[in-house]
C-alpha cells in the first residue's frame, strides 16, 4: 500500500473527457466536465489538490468545505438539467486523501457540507442517473463518504496505490491502542481491516477490480479498456434497481458478510409478527 | 479473550429471562434464561484473561444463595468482583419481577 | 418549538443521558406500544471482535424497538455509546440500515413510520474498518429514501457524542435534536490535534470543544432543530412533535446553494469566535438562496 500522490485523479479525469478544469466559478480542487461515454454523455467530477485553496486544511487532496458544496451543486445542476429526458450517468473519479482536519471545518459543519454532497449522489441516483466510482487512489472515510460511496457501481484498480478504508494505519493504531504491527496482523487475518484493496473486493462491495499497469501513466488502450468497463458498469446500472442491495446480493457478500444477511433476515420476520 | 464455564447444582424451576448490563469498559452484560434439569450453567467470555480463581470465588458465593435452574452468560470486558456481583443480582431481581 | 411547560427545575429533572440505550430508546415511545427487535437473546453479535480478544455484547450495541409515538407507527433505533465508543460495526450497522428499510417498505405499502436514530457514536468501529464505513454509507442511502416518506430524526443527548461518518448520517436527517452536552462534528477535538497540531485545535480546551461542536452552538447557528435539556419527559415530548411534525418542505442538506453561499462569504484568512460566528448563520436564510 503506497501513499497518496494526488495525481492520479487528473490524469484519470484528462483520459476521459481532454480537459482538467473546474468549471467557471469553482474552486481549483473539483474537476467538472461532460463528456462522451459509450451513447451517452456523462458528468465527470474529481477532486485533487489544490495548493492554493482558500482554507489551510483543504489543500492536499482533502475534501473539505469548498469542494464537498462544489459536488452537491454539480450534481444538483444535472439532476435539475434532465428532470423531463434521460438521466445522464455521473462519474465519480476518487483519488482523495481524507476529510479536512480543521477548526474552521468543524465550525463551518464540514459535517453537513459531506451530508450535502453524499445528498446530492444519493439524490441522482434515486432519480434514476447511474453513479459510477472509480477508485483510481485513494478513498478514506469521510472524504469517500462524500465522493463516490453513494455510486451504484464501484471499480477500482488492483493496484497498491489504491486503498480503500476508515483511518490511515498509524493512526488507527493509536486509537485501536495497538501496535501498527499487531493492527497489520489482524488486517491480514480479517477481511475487513486489510489495507489491501485485493482484501476489500473479498467484501463484495466492488462491481469490479480492474488491471491497469501503470494507474499514473496509463496507456491509450488501457483507457478505453477502463472506458469500456465504466459503459458496463452504467449498464448494468440502469437494468437493476436504484437502491445499494446488490452491495448485499454479490457472490462475495454471501461469503463474507453472512452476519448482515443473516441480521436482515431475521429482522424483517421479528418485523411483521405481532 | 477468554473463555471459562461452571456449573452448579440447582433446585428450583425459573420462569423468566433477564438481560442487564453493558460491555463497556470496567462493565459486563448478563443474560439470565431458564434451563432443563437441575443444573446452573455459567458461560463466561472475558477480555481479561487470568482470573479463573476470582470468577469461580465470585459465583461460589452467588450460588449459595441462588438455586435456579438457569443458564447464565456472562460478556465481561473488566468488571471488578463487586460489579459482578452488583450485576447477578440485578439479574436475578429482574427475572423474579 | 417553545417551551411548552415541560421545563423541569433541575432537581426534577430525570436525566435521559444516565439512561443506557435500551432505556432511551423505551422512553420515547408511547408507554406500552413498544417491543424490542433482535435482542440481546437473539445474540445476534460481532463476528469480527472474538478474534481479537475483544467481547462482543450480545445485541452488538444496537437496540431496535418498534412501537407508537404520538400515536403514529414508529422505530427508534438507539446506539450504546458504552460498548466500544457506539462505534458501527457489520451487524450494528446493519440492524440500523435494515430497520430503516423496513420502515420504508412499510410507507410504501401506506404505513406511515417514522424513525428515530439515538446517536452516541465515534463513527466507524475501526475492528471492523470497512464493514463499519460500508454500513455507514449504506445507512445513508436507506435514510435518503425514507426521508422522502416519512421524517428521520436524529436524537444526540450525550456523552459520546456524533462524530466520524456518523456525522454524515445525521447532517441527512430530517430534524436533529441536541442537548447542551452533545457535541456534533466530523472529526473530533483529538483527531484535528493529531493531524494539524494543537494550533489547529487544543484538543484540551473543553470551552472551545463545546463552542464549536456543541448542542447550543449547533442550535443557535441553524445546524440542529431543538435544544432540549437533559430531561426524559422534555425529550420525549420534542421528538413527538417531531414525529407529528412530518416530513419537512426541504432537507437541510438538499440546501446547498444556501450554504455554498455561505461558505463563499467565509473569511478564510484566521480562526473565527466562535460566538461572532453564529452572527452569520443565525437565520434559516430563506432569503440567502442563491441559483
């Protein structure tokens, strides 16, 4: 498992719509563009670092006040643009650090800036649009919360820059009260808590992991591979209900999550007795 | 975590089951429910191990007074003798109600 | 919502924080309607704890009821903050998840059933790190479909408090409710500390923690619906009128070109009082939206 670089969403972002920009008005940490995908137009939406950000937190690749808003209201203004004709798939490109850690955050209720993003995919989702994230980096907590855990489909590549988890591992292990060493045992003992991204698509939660050589500098067949598997996925999408039981349905998720199967069964028939 | 188990002989029939406590730290959770036979089973799982003597001296106590036919669980994450006792004894009143 | 008579003198009061979650979530409902689901005798526990010789708690922190409040069907779903921080772990996620879907159905079907959500929550149960953040997410979308039938109230009385990706569930709900001593915020005093230096936020200046992430301030600023203090019959009776109340005309976090507008206006360039800071937001700024 390998750092945060902060650069793979960009170039993600360039291989499928030409360009890397925000759109006019926007912070230079969100990337918004429409662009062909399969016989469709989709919205593609990133967020990368920007260096120059205007809160001190936010400017490495986290997801912080500006760039949670800048989601809700891109995503808000495709769900308003096809309310009467066809829902236009959107395109989560994950690649974020974390959260943003800061007391301005915290006043500001960063809490409801995240809500409002994850607001704003549910939202589209429920309407209709297919959300699809791809996970070409990394995707913690909160910051993937916000950005793409909203998404019908999930893909990721099968790489060690990739992870997918709750805490960075040093500090996991502080509040866990373990050593980084132990808290690596037990991540490869159970599925769960592995840093490993191979780990995580045992919990079937992944669409599909796919292979890409080198995630930094991809080449042109591989991005129509990638291309390709994201016209699947949106497919896909569209023939299945708009909810996230599927997540529940996979092959893997009967292996490795029989307790929450077995929960929602017996659930639902304490439910209706009486 | 560790788990240990006791037995103890009972006389009287119980009717109801009862549930107290919580797995907080320093705290244990009971689950008190009526069993066949004359017997009392204690099941025990705690995250500190090594107190075997002080378990079986806790509940040797609590068995000279309690003869129900039960099966008790216990779910300890590092209750002190007092509390244990504390909480069998809740549990008992609750299932006697 | 005005003070209504219930305002307890403090000696009377009955305090609800003291209540485990078993006990809350049996308070709120009206008396006799209630019935617990997957109890602790259903043992349905954790199967990742055991093996890392943590004991599991036979209802895995999570208590279902089902019942009346206010006369209308109801579930109220209330974490433990006492076993392991109220954290989400695989199956307290999902008892969550599956009885707010379960409602859903139920106003599908012409049920009408709100839900109550107790949180006293740190986030996710790090034991079970993905499982916990998956449950989160999948919480969120099942109160993003209720919400549409019926309300989804999110109750923070204290200790523990609503942080991590629990906030995020909360920052979706309906209508929340807050005492002084709940504290609501992404990430936590110790959390920021760590990441950014004691600058950033002395995670030992208690004033400070309850100036930003507490029930008055989130009040005050527009975040929270009520402020209640701790007294179980004035609880009770806000999350009635809540109830009652129904589904609002638009969901705080479907606000976004309000708050966006908000942030955009933000000073960036130092911390802020907290108190002059509930200067700007202390409106429900129905005249601030912007397209």
């Amino acid at each position: 498992m390998s750092e945060y670089t902060g650069v793979r969403g960009t170039v993600w972002f360039r291989a499928f719509t030409g360009r890397a920009s925000p759109m006019l008005g926007d912070p230079n940490s969100v990337l918004t563009a429409d662009a062909p995908l399969g016989k469709d137009h989709a919205r593609f939406l990133c967020v990368v670092p920007d260096p120059h950000a205007r809160f001190p937190c936010a400017r490495h690749g986290e997801v912080g006040l500006e760039e949670a808003f800048t989601l809700a209201t891109r995503i808000r203004e495709v769900i308003e643009q096809d309310k009467n004709t066809i829902k236009r798939p959107i395109v989560a490109i994950v690649d974020v650090k974390s959260q943003a850690y800061g007391r301005r955050e915290e006043t500001a209720a960063i809490f409801l800036a995240a809500a409002a993003a994850a607001d704003a995919y549910g939202s589209a989702r429920l309407a209709g649009h297919p959300i699809i994230a791809l996970v070409v980096g990394h995707a913690l907590s909160g910051a993937f919360l916000t950005h793409g855990y909203q998404a019908n489909r999930i893909l990721a590549f099968d790489d060690d820059g990739v992870m997918i988890h709750a805490m960075h591992k040093e500090a996991a292990a502080r509040v866990t009260r373990r050593s980084v060493d132990e808290l690596g045992k037990f991540a490869k003992e159970i599925a769960p808590m592995s840093y490993d991204i191979r780990d995580y698509a045992k919990l079937g939660l992944l669409y599909k992991l796919l292979h890409v050589e080198n995630p930094e500098e991809p080449s042109q067949q591989e991005i129509r591979s990638v291309q390709a598997e994201l016209v699947g996925a949106i497919a896909d999408a569209r023939t299945s209900p708009v909810d996230l039981r599927n997540r529940l349905e996979s092959k893997e998720a009967r292996e490795m999550r029989k307790a929450s199967i077995l929960v929602r069964t017996k659930l639902e028939a304490q439910w209706l007795e009486n | 975590m560790e788990q240990i188990e006791f037995n103890y002989p009972a006389k009287r029939k119980v009717l109801e089951r009862a549930h107290v406590g919580v797995v907080g730290s320093g705290d244990l959770e009971i689950l008190l429910e009526p069993a066949e036979g004359e017997v009392a089973h204690v099941f025990i799982r705690t995250s500190v191990d090594g107190f075997r003597d002080t378990w079986k001296a806790v509940l040797d106590r609590f068995f000279t007074k309690y003869d129900g036919a039960v099966r008790i669980q216990i779910n300890d994450a590092g209750a002190t003798p007092g509390s244990v006792q504390l909480r069998l004894e809740q549990a008992v009143e609750v299932s006697e109600r | 919502m005005s003070n209504n008579g219930h305002g307890a003198s403090f000696i009377n009061r009955q305090s609800f924080i003291e209540l485990d979650a078993r006990e809350r979530a049996t308070a709120l409902f009206d008396p006799g309607t209630s019935r617990e689901l997957l109890g602790p005798f259903d043992r349905m526990e954790s199967p990742w704890l055991p093996m890392q010789g943590i004991t599991p708690q036979a209802d895995d922190g999570c208590v279902v009821m089902k019942g009346k409040i206010a006369g209308q069907a109801a579930v109220v779903v209330a974490l433990e903050g006492a076993f392991q921080g109220g954290s989400m772990g695989e199956v307290s996620g999902e008892k969550m998840t599956a009885a707010l879907d379960l409602a859903c159905a139920d106003n599908e079907k012409g049920m009408p059933t709100s839900a109550v959500i107790l949180l006293e929550t740190g986030g996710v149960r790090l034991q079970e790190a993905n499982l916990g953040l998956a449950a989160i997410a999948e919480l969120m979308a099942s109160i993003l479909a209720l919400r549409k039938h019926a309300p989804v109230i999110c109750l923070m009385a204290g200790t523990v408090g609503c942080f991590g990706g629990m906030s995020l569930a909360a920052g979706l709900a309906s209508y929340i409710v807050m005492t002084r001593e709940a504290r609501l915020g992404m990430n936590g005093p110790e959390v920021i500390e760590q990441e950014n230096g004691v600058e950033e936020f002395d995670s030992s200046d208690r004033a400070l923690i309850w100036a930003i992430h507490g029930g008055e301030q989130r009040y005050v600023t527009g975040l929270a619906d009520e402020l209640v203090d701790d007294d179980t019959p004035q609880i009770a009776d806000a999350i009635r009128h809540f109830v009652s109340k129904g589904v609002p005309a638009l969901h705080r976090s479907s606000r976004a070109a309000l708050y966006r507008n908000r942030i955009e206006k933000l000073d960036t360039s130092g911390q802020w009082d907290p108190k002059e800071f509930r200067a700007c937001w202390a409106t429900n700024g129905s005249n601030e939206e912007k397209r």
